[in-house]
C-alpha cells in the first residue's frame, strides 16, 4: 500500500489526464447483461517518457522486455486518438470473466467496430475475442499489428498494421 486514497489517486489521474500526460478510455458497458469492470483505462501519452522510466534505451532492448504489448498498446491507443474523427466514441470492454476487447468504435452509445491490439507478425482468434464481438455485436472488427499486410483472419476479422488502420480504416468507422 502507498498510504494515498483512492480519491487522492482519482484527484492525480484527473490532473495528469487534463495536462495531457495521460490519456483516459472509459469502458463500454451499455445494454450488456454481463459483469464488467468499469474503472477506466490509463495510458501515459509519450511512449518515450514510459520506455525512458523503464530505462529502455532502444528498440532492441524493447522487444526483449516484458512491458513490449503495452508498449505497443499504449503507443497505437495516442496514434487513434491522436486521428481520430471528432464525432467517433472510443471505449474499451472487458467482463470481470476476462473477455477484453482493446478498442470499441461507435457513435452514441452504439458499438459499431472493435479492435484488439498485437504486437505480433502472426496474429490469432481467441476466444476473449470471439466473444467479445458476439456480446458487443460488431460486425467488423480489427487485429492490429506493427507488421502486416492486410488480410481477413474471418470474415469479419481484418487483421492491418497501425498505418493501415489510422489512414484507411478509422476513417471509415
């Protein structure tokens, strides 16, 4: 334990996230009949300033450390928010059960897409995902990776890299 209560921390979180060191995505929970957490998700804004706290000093060294997929998450989560059209709504889903969804994309309170995110040059189905976009009901979905070329893992899979996904897909959502 820090010693600092939680309204203490919600009071910080507030602070970095208005001085744009930290970006907040709420959870998406609406019209969804499962358990799931509802505490948002924090992702520091510079991946610089996480790799140099982690005393990472270059790319090899990062892929050979343990924090790479939430390197890559947090560093593809700035990309989006950082392209995104003004008018999309960006969630995340994860039911206490363990199912995650990285991305959900709509407008209003309607999931329209969702997206998980891999660093991996052969991404995979599992069955979080699947059921992920069975309970959020999104007919087109996103595996988002540094390396590939796009192609459909199913038929409402699109796996892409980021660069893919921020200048075609996203402004299509």
């Amino acid at each position: 334990s820090l010693g600092v209560t939680s309204p203490t921390i919600n009071k910080y979180m507030e602070f970095l996230t208005r001085s744009f060191m930290v970006h907040k995505i709420e959870p998406h929970f609406f019209n969804i009949k499962k358990r799931l957490k509802k505490s948002p998700k924090f992702y520091i804004a510079d991946t610089g300033i996480l790799h140099r706290l982690l005393r990472i000093k270059d790319y090899n060294q990062l892929l050979g450390h343990p924090v790479l997929g939430n390197a890559w998450e947090t560093f593809v989560v700035n990309q989006v928010l950082a392209l995104k059209p003004d008018d999309l709504d960006i969630w995340f889903y994860r039911t206490q059960s363990g199912v995650e969804m990285d991305f959900v994309f709509g407008r209003g309170l309607k999931p329209e897409v969702s997206a998980e995110i891999k660093f991996t040059s052969a991404p995979k189905t599992t069955r979080g995902m699947t059921t992920g976009i069975n309970d959020l009901k999104t007919k087109k979905n996103f595996i988002i990776t540094p390396y590939s070329e796009e192609y459909r893992i199913r038929e409402d899979i699109i796996v892409c890299n980021i660069t893919d996904f921020v200048k075609k897909h996203l402004q299509e959502i």
